[in-house]
C-alpha cells in the first residue's frame, strides 16, 4: 500500500471570496455541488480543499501548507502582481538550500513556498568570494 496524495482542508470565512482569491493566485477552482459550503481547489499536481467555517478564527485557527514549486521567484512575482490581499514576503535563501517566500491570506493560513536554490555558476562563486575579501 501505497500513500497516493494528500489535499489539506483549509478553513476559510467566506467561501465565495476564498474561491476568488485562489483563482487571481492561478489555482483551478471547482465548488462542491452538495450543500456544504466546500471547494477544491488545483494547481499542477496540488490540491487543497476550503471549507466555509463560521467559527474559524484567523488569529486561532488558520493552517499552514507547504508548496513546493520549481521556481518560488517567478511564482512570488506572479501573485504579486495579481494583488491578492494579504501579506507577502520577499523570497529568500536558506540554510536548508530552498528559496523561500510566505504568503498569509485573509483568513490566516500562511502557504509557504520553496524551490530548490539555484545553482550559482563557479565564477559567480569565485568572485563573491573575491569581492567579501577586498
């Protein structure tokens, strides 16, 4: 037996305006059709499903997903241009070799993303080093 996927139910307030959100951020999205206020929402091989949940508190109850990407600078660029409310943070290097950025949306759930740090060519390397020691 084998672990197939995973799609984390993140709560939100305001299904309608969640679904919104997700779309500006390049997410397909797709309401559930039965009566709970529910949706799915996809991006390449990503799912994350949002539940319409009127005790949720940001402050207290907002969740926390991981989104590995091939290039978190080109994707922080795009959903900073689609101006998306929230705060969004500057991608940068860690110490666990992933460049990194956060967004928290609205509703308290902060999406961390990380692509591998791009490899620096050799004399890029070598005249850092260069230039740190003058």
């Amino acid at each position: 037996m084998e672990f197939e996927s995973v799609a984390p139910v993140v709560p939100v307030l305001d299904l309608d305006a969640a679904m919104e959100r997700y779309q500006l951020l390049g997410f397909g999205v797709r309401a559930y059709t039965g009566g709970a206020r529910y949706a799915f929402v996809e991006r390449g091989g990503v799912s994350l499903h949002l539940n319409e949940w009127a005790e949720h508190d940001p402050g207290r109850t907002g969740a926390v997903v991981y989104l590995y990407v091939s290039d978190a600078d080109a994707l922080h660029a795009a959903w900073a241009a689609a101006g998306v409310p929230g705060r969004l943070t500057r991608p940068q290097d860690t110490e666990y070799g992933l460049r990194e950025f956060a967004y928290v949306d609205p509703d308290g759930t902060l999406h961390r993303v990380g692509s591998p740090v791009p490899q620096r060519s050799a004399s890029s390397v070598a005249g850092r080093s260069t230039q740190s020691a003058t």
